[in-house]
C-alpha cells in the first residue's frame, strides 16, 4: 500500500482543493497510518480548517509552536497559515475544510461583518479543550457537522446550517482581534523558512551546516539568512544552537543522562561551549537547572509556545 | 400626513429595492391605516415574502384568490408573485423580504438545490395557520426573526441563522413540487390582467364596458381580451359576469335582501338573466341557493380558491 503525502508548491500551497466551487466544504477522517512517518508535512490552504482528534495523539505545528490536541480536544485553524501535524500509529483525526466564502459570498455584509474580521485576523488557530465550555460547545457541533454527512435528507443544507453555527460561536467567544494581521510579507518566503526550521528539527542532533539547511529549501545561503531574518528575527544557526538547548533542557529534566552526554545527543561536541551557552540561555548552569527542575516545572510549566522538548 | 402608496412600474414591479445587495433582506411593519384605503395594491418584487397579521386582518390577493389572515396567521408568497394587501383601519402586518440569493449565491450547491427549485415552483403562496405543526413552527421562526432586530450582538448575523431555519422548515414541509412553473408568458400582460381585475372587483355593482375595462389598463380593446385570454382562459364580460354571480351568491348567504335586490346590487339589472345565469353557474335557482345555504355551507366552505364572496 502506497503511503499518503500531502502534495505542495513551492510555497507549501495544498495542491488539492477541497470541496468545489459550488459547494467548497470537505470532510476527511484523517489516519495517520496511512501518512508517511505519521505525519501531513507542512502545507496551507486557504479554506479555514476545524479538526478533532478521535483515538491516539496528534501534535499540530504551526510557526515554532507545537500543540499537542488528546482525544476529545481540537484546532482551529486559520485560513492561510502553514501548519503540520504529527502523530503516532493509531492517530485518527476527522477535520473539515471550507473556504471563508462558503459562510457568505465575499462583498456580502456578512462576509465582511462576520467572516473576514477572523480570516484576516492576527489570530492562526485556537486550541479547543473540553475544560473550556465555548470550546466543548464548539467541538459538539463539529461532531454534529460530522454527523450530518451521515444523513440523506438535506445533507448540504444542514451542514450549511451547522457550519455556520460552528462560526458563530468561534466568532462570539474567541475574542478575536479585528485588527488584521501584519501583511505576512512574502509566502514562499514563509514556506521556505518552515522547510529549513523542520530540517533543523529532523537534525539538530548532527553536525549540520548552513550550506545543509538552506538546501532543505532549495534556496542560496543569503536567501536562507533572508527568510529566517525576515520570519523570526535571528539566523539560521542562532536558531539551530536555540532549538539544541531547548531540547537538551528537556532532557536534563525528563532523564538522568549527564550533562555531557546531553550535550552531544543535543548536537553539541563541545561541553565548555554548552555549558555557556545555556548560561547565556537559562541563567544557570545545566545541573542547576536540572536541581531546580521541579521547582521550575512548578513555576513555569513549558508553554504551548515553546519549541518542542522531547 | 400623506399616505402611503406603494409606487410600481407598467409591469406591477415595486420601485422600491428591499435592503441592499450587500444585506438583501428588509423587515417591515405594515401599518394599514397609513395606506390609502388601507391597501397596499397590485405589486410584485423579486424578494420572497413572509409576513403576518399582528392585528385587525389582512386580506392577500393573489390572482383570482383571496386570503384572509387573522392575527397570528401569516403568507408566503413566492418570488415574482403579483400580490395586493387589504386591511381596515386597525391591520398592522409585521413581515420580511429578502432576495433569493440572500440564502446562498446563484450557482452554488446551496442555491440550485434548496433555493431554486421553492422559487421557480409553481407555487405562487402558502398559507401558514396555527392549527398545522409545521406552519406554527414556521411562524415562531418568523417571530424569531423580528425579535434579532432587537439585538445588537450579531444582528445580521442572527437573521440570516434564523431565515435560514425560516426556508428550511418551507422546504422540508411545503411538498413544493419541483417541476419549475410553467413559463410566466408576459410579465406586462400579467400586470394588465391584474389591473383590469382589479377594476372589475371594485366596480362590479356599475355598469361598466369593455373599453372601461381594458382603460384601467391603459390599454387597447383587443388588447384587454388577449390578456384576459391569455392569462385565465376567459373573456373580461365573462369574468365580470362570473364575479357578479360570485357576489351575489355570498349575498344570498349572509343577507336577507330579496334576490332581485341582490340581483342589481350585483350590477344585473335584468333579474331574468341573472337567474339563468346563475343556475347555469351553481345548478339551481337564487330562492333553492339560499334554501341550501346551511347545508351547502357545510358541504363545501367557500374555498380559500374562491372567488371573493362578500
């Protein structure tokens, strides 16, 4: 059996649409058995999508912000922004997809009043926990959505209906900030970056160069330095060593390995250079930072914003 | 003050536009008693219409029909439908217009499904009771909708949720054939036939000629027949002949005039030929029709298909 991969341009674009022009919703129950490695690799798409998993885990990647969503729990994603999922064998994750113009035709009072203040938004994704009662009533009609492709009688009609339902919860209770978004600049630009930031992360514990990561994105070391100056503010490399030291901070807390041998699982040879940098980082030394690890778990739990640690 | 009239072209279509293409829906509060003679006359609009009788009655004409709605009751009446309004001095008629393509955008799935086949319906009205489930349902959701005008949160976005729900419970309950209507022929010569109708219903009881007729359409003699001919299969003498017996039949019931009184208040001056008439348009004489009254009453109440009968 062929695994499934998502298909993308140059700019991570989707290549398929989903739905059609005259009815643009689409529905999937997404296994993440049939993906290669377990994953749909970084891609976006201008429908807005809203995905729940059912069994198993699934990580959704958006930026350098990985959000792990349980059985139970779902995502709001916005239209336009590159995102990537990850999970294990069992990870089933049923989602829809619709354009912003299913709600109501572009130019209508409604798409401009009720649709576009989101799509345009700064925001690009909610995370939906059952803890939170507008999420569960959002992540209810979800499954009423889900539910209603099962019915014969005025199937489209009824989903129409629910999806709309689906948007005015997102819209009364997300507090989302009508200010749009900073012109996101250049979106191949953008996708090149995510391309490099995930060859970092599939290789961080190598010695990787410069030369390799802009070659993730097929793009010049010049440019490589471009997206990510553009993108996150810092360089290639600047990241790399940042990503390194996050993932070695995770394993100070979460195993008994030494410090040394951290350092290089982390990629870094060179324990003196380690040791110092994570000073500049965390303001502490490695082993004090693993001895005040509970205390700190206790103060700052790691943040859905923090990059990745183990 | 002046009153109100409403201000049609040749073809009975409203000048007026119902709210605006960015929001193509409008809710009015009809007050009879602002409009000359309280009616409101022969128009038609491209907006479907919903409406309902707060207080006092409201008759709806529609073609050769007459619908009396009391407080509580309330219309459909379709896309195109030439209409007219007549109320007394206490009739006020909450209802919404709103163009087809308010629901969904020509050419989408939504619209060539679940919009057009109600519209281009032979259907031309539907009467909505309280004493039918689905039309007391029809109705709440009615009321619901002038309620959202309350609202300041999501107004727009409310009335489009509830009209929505409005023309689902039309769809799933009315049994509307699909079979779109036969080809409205000439909407102009339609406009004529209402008119020239109207005429008649108004000075029924006069003697009045072909030429009056075919004036109040501004139109010339053969022209008059051909609409007549054309629109509903008779002639205008013959059609004023059948509204007089029509008339005088619901005198015969409700009053206790004598039947050459009746004869003339009908506009049949030669008593002897309504009488003929007559037996040849219900099968007994004038004297047996109000002897059979009670019983014929019973038998079959004058239909909501009928002919106005006083």
């Amino acid at each position: 059996m062929e695994l499934k991969r998502l298909e993308t341009d140059e700019t991570l674009r989707e290549l398929k649409t989903h739905g059609d022009s005259r009815f643009p919703f689409q529905y999937y129950l997404d296994d993440f058995s049939l993906y290669e490695n377990h994953w749909e690799d970084w891609h976006w798409h201008n429908e807005v999508e809203f995905a729940s998993v059912s069994s198993g885990c699934a990580d959704c990647l958006i930026g350098q912000q990985r959000i792990t969503l349980r059985p139970g729990e779902g995502i709001f994603i916005n239209s336009g922004v590159i995102h990537r999922f990850e999970s294990n064998e069992n990870g089933k994750m049923p989602n829809i997809l619709f354009a912003p113009d299913f709600l109501a035709p572009r130019g209508s009072l409604i798409y401009e009043k009720y649709v576009e203040p989101v799509t345009a938004s700064s925001c690009e994704y909610l995370v939906l926990r059952q803890a939170e009662p507008w999420h569960r009533e959002l992540l209810s009609m979800l499954y009423q959505t889900y539910a209603a492709l099962e019915q014969t009688e005025m199937q489209e009609y009824t989903i129409f209906q629910h999806v709309l339902q689906l948007w005015r919860i997102l819209f009364q209770n997300a507090g989302i900030n009508p200010t749009p978004k900073e012109p996101r600049g250049n979106t191949l630009q953008q996708a090149r970056l995510q391309l490099m930031m995930q060859f970092i992360h599939d290789h961080f514990a190598a010695k990787i160069t410069l030369e390799e990561i802009a070659n993730a994105a097929s793009v010049s070391k010049s440019e490589a330095l471009h997206c990510f100056h553009a993108g996150i503010g810092t360089t290639p490399v600047a990241y790399l060593i940042q990503y390194r030291l996050n993932r070695a901070a995770g394993q100070l807390l979460s195993t008994t390995a030494s410090v040394s041998s951290i350092a290089m699982e982390s990629g870094m040879d060179n324990v003196g250079y380690f040791c110092r940098k994570f000073r500049q980082e965390y303001g502490m030394t490695p082993s004090e930072y693993r001895k005040n690890g509970a205390l700190r778990q206790n103060r700052k739990a790691p943040s859905e914003g923090s990059p990745p640690i183990g």
